[in-house]
C-alpha cells in the first residue's frame, strides 16, 4: 500500500499534522483511541493552549529553535479552531486555556479536520519495522494481527516521549531518529513531583500553599502541594524542568506577604498569645506545627523581640531542602529533552540529511511550561510539518 505521507502517533501533534498534510496521509497508533493524552489533560477538560505562550516559555538546547513555529501557528489561530467547531472555553489562571465541556470536543474537533483533510487513521497498529527506500520509506506493520508493508515518500515521527508508560508511551520516535543518522539529547522526566526518601512531609500531605519556589536558574510563584512522597502543585512541577539530582531548591513560604509587620502589629493587639497561634492566621496551622521543632518556635508572641520575628520571616522566605528526586516517567506530565534540534530544520521540521523525515511534538527537544504550553508547540510544529509536506505537492 502506497501513501503519500505515513505520521507516526495520533496524539496532540499527530493529528494536527494529518489535518494540513494533503494528499494520501496516513496516522498510525498502538492505541486503540486516538488523543490520549488530551483526553486526560486538565483533568479530562484539556488545557489546550495559554494565552501568554511564547518561546522563553520553552526549554530546549536551541532556546530559538521554537521561534519561527510557534510565529506561525499561534494560540490565537488555535482559539480561532476551537471556536470555529462551537467548543465553548474559559480562563483559568496565568491564561491557562480549558474546555467548558470535554477534552475529547479537542479530540473530536481534530479527527473532523483530519477527515476533512481525506487523512486515514489506523489504530490498534504497531510499526514492526521501518526502513528507507530509494523514493522514501517503508513500513512493516502489524494491524490487528494482520502484517503489512506501507510505503510513503513522507514520514512523521510524532510518537512522543517517555511520559506516562502506563499510556503506552516509549522511546520509539528516538529510536528512529537514530537509525537515520539524528542526534538525541539527555532525556528526563519534566512536569513531574519530587520525592524525599525519607518521607519527611507524609503528616502535611493535602496541605497546599502559595509559595516562591526556585533554585540556580528559574524561579516560580504558584501552588505547591504536599504529599505523602514529597511535594507536588503547580509551583513544584514548574521548577522540576529546571532541577538536577542533588541540587538544592529554596521555598518561600511568604511571598508578597508583609509578615513581620503583620507580627509586630498583632504582638502590640495579642501579645499574650501563642506565636504558632498568630503565626496560623497567615500559614496553614499544620505547616506551623509541623515547623515548630525546625524553627523552634515556642512561647508568646510578646516574648518575639524584633531580632527574633526578622529571623523567623528569614526563615520562611527561604526555606531550603533537597529532594532525594522526582517521581519519573510514570507521573510526568512530559519528557525534557529528545530528537536533536540541530538536525532539524526549524521552519518545517524536517530532518536536513534525511529528505522526507520529520519530528514534531514532545519527541523533538523543545520541551514547555505547565498550562497549555507543551499543546501549543504540538500544533505549532504539527502545522508546521503539515503544511510543508502540503507545500510539496
């Protein structure tokens, strides 16, 4: 059987590329669904794009590579999509984008532009083997216990990475790329919580706060969480993309608050009282319980002298620990890391040595920030690689 183009994954960039590719276009996917990890994003109402996305949201070794996708296909053009097939959205905070219904509208919405288009999908497909010929390539494949060979001068690596192997998720797209010659960057876990071994926050678990989070080289203001394993909300996850093993990360557990003037006042109104006690009316009361062995906390707030309250709010403005890691693959909402941007054209994905092959998605390495970003560059660069197989005729 002969296509025009073969992508690999029906997942977010898959599809979007299938919608603009033209010709004989053909998706493949183990799954027995296509868009799986939209389904169950944002909580099964997808978080399908960010209001503010632009390329220094985006962590890659090439931090420009990003830059000319993401120019042309916009998260203006995908509101102006969602709200051309009547999906009804709203904004959550730092201009997260959700559905007012269900991820699978995304989902749905995709699969009629793919028709539309006059792509094919086969599911329940597993690529068997993949090799190039002297007009493109050929694949061996295995659809529902059916072998067939699949010719295509075009072919699509958008299979994703490592996250969320209970999903199916492998390293199949880096494994291509190295049968063709491309590099592949280190790849880890990003999006993903961090572990302490020794279980140190289990009696905080549930306890969520805003907080600064940083270390050497981002910083974030958001939600963290704690958990029976560690500590986990938005915050955390953020600056996970960022942290190596062994690394130390400071916690905030004030920001933006004027607590040492908050103390001061309340120790001239309530002086007699317990500091915990005043210390519970800005933080959770059982974070200060938990805080006073470390911090030493103890007596009345009128026995704090001003030496002592500056310290104390030193303290729980930088609030330092080290996490023994994270929890890996198995939580990560996406991978750091993978096919090497320098082997790649930037402007349609295209391997520059292998004519006819491409990578889009969360299998190349340009890796986003929570809330809707790592979307974003999934229709930004399955646009991109669609439109110029479109371009080739």
């Amino acid at each position: 059987m002969e296509f025009d183009t073969v992508i690999l994954g029906a997942g977010a960039a898959g599809l979007m590329c299938a919608a603009h590719a033209g010709g004989r276009a053909l998706v493949i996917d183990h799954a027995r669904n296509p868009g799986e990890k939209i389904r169950i994003s944002g909580g099964g109402r997808c978080n399908f794009t960010n209001l503010y996305a632009a390329p220094e949201n985006f962590l890659s070794q090439n931090p420009h590579f990003c830059k000319s996708a993401l120019a042309r296909y916009t998260q203006w053009d995908f509101i102006e999509l969602v709200g051309r097939h009547g999906i009804a959205w709203h904004e959550k905070t730092l201009g997260q984008l959700f559905c007012d219904g269900k991820a699978t509208q995304i989902v749905a919405m995709l699969r009629d532009e793919m028709d539309k288009a006059g792509a094919a999908l086969w599911l329940s497909t597993a690529l068997a083997d993949v090799r190039r010929t002297e007009s493109g390539f050929s694949l061996t494949l295995d659809r529902e216990g059916d072998r067939k060979t699949v010719d295509c001068r075009n072919l699509v690596l958008a299979t994703g990475g490592k996250s969320i192997p209970k999903m199916g998720a492998t390293g199949l797209a880096y494994d291509i790329a190295r049968q063709f010659g491309l590099g592949v960057t280190e790849t880890r876990p990003a999006l993903v919580p961090f572990t302490f071994s020794d279980g140190r926050f289990a009696p905080l678990a549930g306890v969520s706060l805003p907080v600064g989070l940083s270390n050497a080289r981002a910083s974030f203001d958001e939600a963290l969480l704690f958990t029976h394993r560690g500590l986990s909300g938005p915050a955390v996850l953020q600056l996970s993309s960022y942290w190596r093993e062994g690394e130390e990360i400071a916690v905030n557990l004030i920001p933006g608050m004027t607590l040492l003037e908050a103390l001061r006042a309340q120790r001239q109104q309530a002086g007699r009282r317990a500091l915990t006690t005043e210390l519970g009316r800005h933080l959770p009361s059982r974070l200060v319980e938990y805080l006073v062995p470390e911090l030493g906390l103890s007596g009345n707030l009128a026995d704090q002298s001003d030496a002592a309250l500056e310290a104390l709010c030193a303290r729980l403005s930088d609030w330092r620990l080290t996490p023994s890691g994270t929890e890996g693959y198995r939580t990560a909402e996406v991978t750091l890391g993978g096919i090497d941007t320098d082997g790649l054209s930037s402007r349609t994905m295209e391997a520059k040595e292998v004519p006819g092959l491409f990578a889009i998605g969360e299998a190349v390495d340009v890796t986003g920030w929570l809330g809707g970003y790592n979307f974003q560059w999934a229709w930004a660069s399955g646009y991109a690689a669609g439109t110029a197989i479109a371009a080739k005729g």
